[in-house]
C-alpha cells in the first residue's frame, strides 16, 4: 500500500432522506448489474442507498425495472425537473466561481518536481504544510469501505453541511471525481456527525465522506475557516492546499500531468 494509500481509509456516502425502515430484497437489477442480499436504508426522489453482499452502492431509481420504480414511487417528471435544478445550480455557480476567481498568470508545463511552477492559493486558512509529507488522517466513524487510493492523487476536502461556500464547492469536486476518476480519489471530512451529514439531500455528493466530530485534523492543521482542500500525490506529499474554489480543472489537471505516476 503506497503513501496516499495510508492517509486515507474512507467510502462513498450520498446524503437522503431516511426510510420509514430498512427493506430488504434478494436481488435488485439496476441496468444490466443485478446485486444480492440488498437491504435499502434510504432513499429520494432521485436516488436509493443500498448495501449488498459486496459492499454498499447507490442507484438511480430511473434505472431500475418499472416494478421497482413503482415500489419506490418514483416520478419520472419530478425526477427530471430534480436533475434539472441541480445541473442548472452548478452550472450557475461554476459560472459565479469564474468570474469571481483573480487573474493568475501561471504555468502549466509538466516541468520538474520541485513544485516551484505549481499555483500558490492565497489567503491560506490553515497551517501550510505544501511540499511536506501529509499527516495521518484521524477520522471518528468510517460509513462504509474505503475508496480505491492505491497509486492515486488524493484530495481531502475540509467541508461543513451548514458551510455555504462548502456547499457550492461540491458539484466541482463531484465533476472532478468524475472526470479523473483513475487519477484522483476525493473525499470529504466533515467536523458533524454521520446522521448530521446525511440530512443534506441538496447538492448531490458523489464521492467519500467521513465524519470527525472532535475535528482533530481540524487541530492538526490548524483550519481556521473552510472549505479547506489539501492534494496529496501519490507518494503522500502535500501540492496544494486552500480554497477549493482556487482548484480549477486546468489546476488540477496540471498537479495531476506532475505528480501521478
């Protein structure tokens, strides 16, 4: 297990609303997968949560059989217009982001390793550690197995659900986990606890989150105010660290050209 390996240990977590009570199901088809030994724990308009015999996992109610979307009341035109909203809210906040963001000239040539054609976020609200090994990630309540990390940047992202600039930041950081998916692991520590975390039905996270409750990274690192990212390469050294807001796709894309292997 490499260095970016060790740092982190979390899952995937996608925030509901909870069930009446967990149903279970020996098998359910979601397009052409069929999982087993399914128990649903929650669900909404758009999306059901499940663990299986292999782990947990999520699904779209759109792609189940028409029985199953019958069971869960799925709506197809309420579903759409849901979809419809969340796309138009980042498209609405990437467009605020670029306008706000400060003009930085900057290279982005692969150069050499020593980090110094790398952007440099200012107003930094937490103790820099750029360009040292990142500490052990201390986390209180792991939700469900830990994401792939083996021979992938990482990126940590210090976040709140009653943090507005937190939450603006998500749909980017759910398109970079999308994006660059084999390169790039993203997970979420929240200083809330789990059940705190799963109230937030809006936006959509589709990547890691962990709950820390006595935020000890938080002490660690010293954050004074989030959100707070940090990108671990693969070798466990800190490249960037601020604002996600800052970490725009040819930044990252940049960091990743450098220090993946």
């Amino acid at each position: 297990m490499n260095a970016a390996a060790r740092i982190v240990a979390l899952f995937f977590l996608s925030a509901s609303s909870a069930l009446a009570a967990d149903e279970t199901f020996r098998t359910l088809k979601v397009k052409d997968e069929v999982y087993t030994n399914v128990t649903v724990t929650s669900s909404s308009a758009t999306d059901i949560y499940f663990s299986h015999s292999r782990g947990l996992a999520s699904a779209k109610l759109k792609d189940l059989d028409p029985d199953m979307q019958k069971h869960f009341h799925y709506d197809a035109a309420k579903s759409a217009g849901i979809e419809s909203s969340q796309r138009q809210a980042t498209a609405n906040y990437q467009a605020a982001l670029a306008k706000a963001k400060p003009v930085v000239k900057q290279d982005y040539t692969r150069g050499d390793k020593s980090g110094g054609d790398d952007f440099v976020a200012p107003n930094l609200s937490a103790r820099s550690i750029r360009g040292q090994a990142m500490p052990q990630i201390q986390i209180e309540k792991w939700v469900t197995a830990p994401p792939q990390t083996q021979g992938k940047c990482v990126l940590i992202d210090f976040w709140a659900t009653w943090c507005g600039p937190c939450r603006q930041s998500i749909p980017e950081l759910n398109a970079f986990a999308a994006k660059y998916k084999d390169r790039l692991t993203v997970i979420g520590i929240s200083g809330e606890s789990e059940a705190d975390i799963r109230k937030m039905t809006d936006p959509h996270i589709d990547y890691a989150v962990a709950s820390d409750t006595q935020q000890r990274m938080h002490n660690i690192l010293q954050i004074t105010g989030i959100p707070h990212c940090i990108l671990v390469d693969p070798s466990g050294i800190v490249r960037y660290e601020g604002h996600p807001g800052y970490l725009d796709d040819a930044r990252l894309q940049h960091f990743l050209d450098k220090y993946s292997n």
